[in-house]
C-alpha cells in the first residue's frame, strides 16, 4: 500500500484488487462508504475451484452471500446454478441469466407465494420438514405442476474447526433418522425425489474437519438412498468453505479438500452411476473479492485509547464488527490511505457512527498516523456484507456498491 491510494495485492493467493487506485475510486464514486467487487478475481477463484473438482460437478453459489444483481450477471455463466433462499433471490437468480431448474430452495420458513413461484419456475425444492413437503404436495397440486424435491438433511454429525455450525442446535433440514417417513411422504404425495443436501456449518477452514464431514454426509446419503430404494442422482454437499479473516488464520487447503471429494465422487457413482455432487459455497467465492471503504470523520482519546471515528460501520458491514455478541471485533485486515503522507504508526481503536457499542470495526491494530478525510480500506468484505447488515439502524445512507 503507498498513500497515493494504489493497492498492492491482499495477502492470499487472490489477485484481486492488484493495482487499484482506491482513492480515485472513491473520487469516481463520489461518497462514502462503499463496496468495490472486483469480478476477475472472482472468476479466477471459480475457475480455480472448478480445475480441481470432479469433472461433472455441479458448482454452484449461494446467493444470499452477496446477492448484487451486477455480481450474479457476471458470475451466472461461470456457474451450474445457484442457492436461493427467498422468492427475492429466485427473482434475482432469474434476472441474471440462470434457468429455473439450475436453482435450489432452501431454507427454513418458505412462504406459500415463495413455493408457488419455484414451483412455477421448475425450482429444485429442498425440503426443510416433513410438514413442508407436505405443503409442496398441495401448491404442486394447485398449480398442476410436478415439483421436484429434494430432502435438506440434518446429520446427526458433530462437525469440528468452526463455531459457526447448523447442524446441532438449529432450526436446519430433517434428522436423519426422520429420512424414511420424510421419503415415504413423498411417494405418498407422488413427488419427484431430487435427492439430498446438506449444509452443516460455515466459516471451516479445517481441510480435516471438512473432508471428515463430506465423508460422513455422503455415508449418511447413500445409506437413506438405499434403505428407501431410491436411485440418487443429485449429493449436495453445501458450502461453509471459509477465507481467513485475519493474518493469524491459514486458508483452507482446497486441493486436499477437492483430491478427496474425487474419491467421494468415485464412491457415490459406484452405488449411483448418474449420481452428481453439487457444492454450493458462497464466502469463498465472493469473500476475498470485496473491500469496503469509509472515511474517518473524527478522532478522540476515550479514557487512554486512541479512538477513529469512521462514517462506515455495522449498518453496512455487521460481520466485520463487534456484533451484538462478540468479545472482539473480526479484525478484518484493514489499511489506511493517507489524504497527506505522514510518518509513524499508532495503535487505534476504530468505530463507525451508530449509537451502539457492537460498531466497532477494529480495536487496537497499528496502523498509520491518520486524520480525519484518510480512507479507511477494510478487506475480505465480498461477503454478507451489505445485504446482511441492519441498514435501517439509524437511517444512515446505505452503502454504494460497485463491481468492478
Ligand atoms: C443452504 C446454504 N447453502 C450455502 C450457504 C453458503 O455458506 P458459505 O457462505 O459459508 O459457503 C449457506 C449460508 O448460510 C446456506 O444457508
């Protein structure tokens, strides 16, 4: 970084952002704060991912991750298909160029306008309780239109290497052991079995953890398969792929990650020849593709701790904070562009501009000697970013967004 305002490249193997000049950036955009995407990057980490993966492996993207129509138009001809989680994201999935049948519906709480327009749309429905198949059945009827359904299951399965887990505790997909009646219930309501899906956790960086889990969910779908005499054409393995948050947190390693799911691949076509595995990650492949950028609006001394006081904060980018929750913020990497060049480094505290205790988008990292009008650069930001932040707290303007 120099403070002319150019980024050098982040600290992973990503190219993204190599070269560019935030600052006039931020002169073209003309406010802050904003999100940059940069959509080669992206490309190149799907391309990256698909090279490695089993050949006919359908890969595709878990739109709530970041659902910016630009971004989904640039990454849909790259992709087999998307996760859509809300009549919202059907929507925008469409407008993007993806077909109806390429998407999947998942998600707890599916309203009955919501499954009538993935019916309408040939959506792959993934069935989240019995008593959801059981309102398919009746909007299939309706419509008269067959559905294709697919059952959300919930392993009972203790996944290691990340806090952030659906598994266990949640709300999330139908117990194993509830798998016979749930594919019973279809039969009796002649729908279309469209295999299984799993998604049990997110944020793993544990190649180990995510290899044992892959392992454990495809035992789990194959035994199902077999006991209730189906023939499974369609293993869906989720995502939860995490991209390091901070520089004390290594990177996933994909390669032992996608070098074992050619064995799965190899077990799953042995019982079920036209069977294919989809995978549906969104953070790893938007996450290290995103910056945001706000403005210090202020610098105080709050009982000894130097504090910066920047116009962006949890209403844009609640991830990267404090949350209501968190003993400490992500500490996400962040650099600082100088307006003026000016030596030394300090250590500082940085807050955004809600009247909460959770803004607070670092504390106590060094970084240049700063003033008010420096941008404040906040990496690996591609992610539940602007579309999973409470925009409305406070009435602050939302944040531009730009894909690059
Ligand atoms: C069903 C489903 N699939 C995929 C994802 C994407 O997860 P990640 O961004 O961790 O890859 C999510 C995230 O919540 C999800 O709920």
């Amino acid at each position: 970084m120099n403070t002319a305002g150019t980024l050098c490249r982040t600290r992973s193997t990503n190219p993204a952002f190599a070269g560019l000049d935030v600052s006039a950036l931020a002169g073209r955009i003309g406010c802050t704060p904003f999100f940059a995407y940069d959509a080669a990057a992206i490309e190149w980490r799907i391309d990256t991912l698909r090279a490695q993966l089993p050949a006919d492996t359908l890969l595709c993207y878990a739109v709530k991750a970041n659902p910016l129509p630009a971004l989904l138009r640039r990454l849909a001809p790259r992709l087999d298909g998307a996760d859509v989680s809300s009549g919202e994201e059907i929507r925008r999935a469409l407008a993007a160029g993806f077909d109806g049948a390429q998407l999947g519906f998942t998600g707890p709480g599916k309203s009955d306008a919501d499954l009538t327009l993935a019916v309408r749309k040939g959506v792959r429905l993934c069935a989240e309780s019995i008593g959801e198949i059981g309102r398919i059945a009746r909007i299939a009827a309706h419509e008269g239109r067959p559905a294709r359904v697919a059952v959300r299951v919930n392993p009972d399965v203790a996944v290691s290497g990340t806090q952030v887990r659906m598994n266990e505790a949640g709300v999330f997909g139908i117990d194993s052991d509830q798998l016979p009646a749930a594919l019973r219930g279809l039969r009796d309501h002649r729908l279309t079995f469209a295999g299984f899906h799993y998604y049990c956790a997110s944020r793993m960086l544990d190649a180990d953890a995510v290899m044992a889990l892959h392992a454990f969910c495809t035992a789990d779908a194959l035994r199902a398969s077999d006991d209730a005499g189906l023939a499974l054409d369609w293993l869906n393995l989720g995502g939860g792929f995490g991209i390091p948050a901070s520089a004390a947190e290594a990177p996933l390693d994909m390669a032992a990650v996608t070098a074992h799911l050619h064995h799965i691949d190899a077990r799953l076509k042995a019982a079920h020849p036209a069977a294919r595995i989809a995978l549906e990650p969104g953070r790893y492949l938007v996450g290290e593709a995103g910056i945001y950028v706000c403005r210090i609006l202020d610098r105080k001394t709050v009982r000894g701790r130097t504090w910066l006081v920047a116009d962006g904060g949890a209403h844009h980018h609640l991830h990267a904070t404090l949350q209501p929750d968190r003993a400490q913020p992500a500490n996400l990497p962040i650099t600082l562009l100088q307006a003026v060049p000016r030596a030394g480094t300090e250590c500082v505290s940085i807050a955004g501009p809600l009247c909460a205790p959770f803004d607070v988008l670092a504390r106590d990292i060094t970084l240049p000697v700063s003033q008010p009008g420096d941008l404040l650069v906040v990496f690996q930001s591609g992610a539940y970013g602007a579309s999973a932040s409470p925009v409305n707290f406070l009435g602050h303007p939302p944040a531009a967004e730009i894909v690059l």
